[in-house]
C-alpha cells in the first residue's frame, strides 16, 4: 500500500466521526507516519550492518535506515576473530586522557542534538543552505522542517521538510545537503529550521592496534517515505494497524475517547494476530523448553 492511499483511508474513518478541527494532510502524515516507524521498530525487526575502520573511537551511523536500537557490537582483529564490546550508559561513561587507567573496552550510544534556524535554501543540484554560525562539521546529519519554499511544482512536496540528510559544510555559515533542487522546484526557501541528528557509537578507549574493523548490529528503521506514492514499508498485516492507531490518536485529540478506544483495540488485535503468524515457528526458549518448541504454534 502506499502514503496516499493510507491517507485516503484514514480521512474515509474519520469524515463519519465528524471532527470538530480539520485534519490537514500534515496532522495524518505526523500521526501515521510516526506510527509506521513504531510497528517497524517494535515488531517487524530488520536487522542492518554497519562496518567501519577500526581507527579512533567515534563511528557515525550513516544509513538512512538507522535507530538507536543496537543489539551488537563487534571488534574485529587480523586474523578474522570476532569478540563482543559490552554496553554502558552515557552518564556512567568514564573518560580520561590517560587511556592506560582504563581497564575494559565498553561502548555507548550518544546522539548529537543541536539545532539552528535556515534563512536561505538555494535551488542547486547539490541544495545550499544559509544558516549563521551553524556549527556543524561535514558528515554530521540534520532534520528540516518548517522549511518554507523549495516545494515541487507539480505536487507540492517541500524538499527538505521531514528529510534527514548528511551535511557538507562550505564556510561557518553554510552547508549543502545532497537534494537535487536545480529542477521542478519553485522559489527558493526563505526560512525553516534543522536539528542535528547524529547518532554514533563512541568507545571509552581507542581500540587496541591489533583490531582492524567494527561492526555495529542494529534494528532498522522502516524504509524513508520520499513522497505519497511511496511505499508503506510495513507488512501487509501491520499496515492497517497503523491506520487504526492513527485514526485512534486524531479522535482522541477530538475527545470521542469511544470510538478511538474501539479504533486502537482493532489495532491491538491486528498485532497480536501478526505476531502469531509471522512467530509461529520462532523457537521461544524463555517461555517453553525446546523439545516442547515443534508442538506449540504461537
């Protein structure tokens, strides 16, 4: 199924509900996109690899897809043996410029959140963007929105709001983003805002010489909506539970608490009959004993 037809489908649910406040195509994009992301997440689990060069101790994520769901890290010598890094928690994280006085290889998570507001986006093939001060490096990521202009002529569709894109930096007040706007795109923008959105893995301590690549494991984000003819990135089971939670969160707002219930308890229903099916011969060895795993079918 696609955006649009989801949409579609949700404005069908809610014109007999008679909101009392328009539900503009933004409110549903907010709302069941969110929820696309969460059912990805939560249920659906599409595991992805990163690899990178065992060479200091800070590793951004860069696939478009990435979460802050990471289940492994691996370190990687020369000779192709592979040992786990454990986890620890950013505010227990001990640092010191003496890396000696660090007895165990650990790493974290950490996202880097600044944001800034755009006075300029220029229509180029690579897009440029003016933003005074912005403080960013090259290879960081930013988030738009509220971007104003830069809107395709033909559907509307703004370039940049919603898109998570990595940064080029010109000068201390400038970077470009690789957006193609030369073409089919009408004025330029004239104002919006960005939050950086750079999520890395960082290590306590340089990894030891011997280790030669890092692999980080990670549960995957459904696959980015680069328009309303995009496909929903969810199976087909799931993709009216998303439209159920939706429709329950709008009501809500509304305060028709009722029907909403009754929306998120097909949605809740939708899950649990997924989860059976798509689980039904996954072994599940906390819950049965394993020779009991070939009779049980959940």
């Amino acid at each position: 199924m696609r955006y649009r037809e989801a949409y579609e489908l949700i404005d069908a649910a809610l014109n007999k509900a008679a909101i009392g406040f328009p539900v503009t195509e933004a409110l549903k994009a907010t709302f069941f996109d969110q929820e696309v992301e969460n059912l990805g997440l939560r249920l659906v689990k599409k595991s992805i690899l990163e690899s990178f060069t065992a060479s200091g101790k800070e590793f951004v994520l860069t696939n478009e897809k990435r979460s802050n769901k990471v289940y492994k890290v691996e370190l990687e010598d020369g000779t192709g043996s592979t040992k786990a890094v454990p986890y620890i928690d950013d505010a227990v994280m001990f640092y010191s410029t003496d890396e000696d006085t660090i007895s165990n290889l650990a790493f974290t998570l950490r996202t880097d959140a600044t944001s800034g507001s755009l006075s300029a986006g220029t229509r180029a093939t690579s897009c440029s963007i003016t933003s005074t001060a912005h403080g960013l490096d090259s290879g960081d990521y930013v988030v738009f929105s509220e971007v104003v202009g830069l809107a395709l002529t033909a559907t509307s569709v703004n370039a940049l709001n919603g898109k998570r894109l990595a940064v080029t930096v010109t000068d201390a007040n400038t970077f470009t983003v690789a957006v193609n706007t030369s073409s089919g795109y009408g004025a330029n923008a004239t104002a919006g805002k960005w939050q950086e959105d750079t999520m890395k893995i960082v290590f306590n301590k340089t990894p030891s010489t011997d280790s030669t690549a890092i692999r980080v494991f990670y549960y995957a984000r459904p696959e980015p909506k680069t328009d309303n003819t995009s496909r929903v990135d969810l199976p087909g089971q799931l993709v009216p539970c998303a439209i159920h939670r939706t429709v329950a969160q709008i009501l809500n707002l509304d305060g028709n608490l009722q029907m909403g219930s009754g929306h998120r308890g097909l949605a809740k229903a939708l899950e649990s009959e997924y989860m059976g099916t798509d689980r039904a011969r996954e072994a599940m060895p906390d819950l049965v004993a394993m020779p009991l795993q070939d009779f049980v079918g959940k």
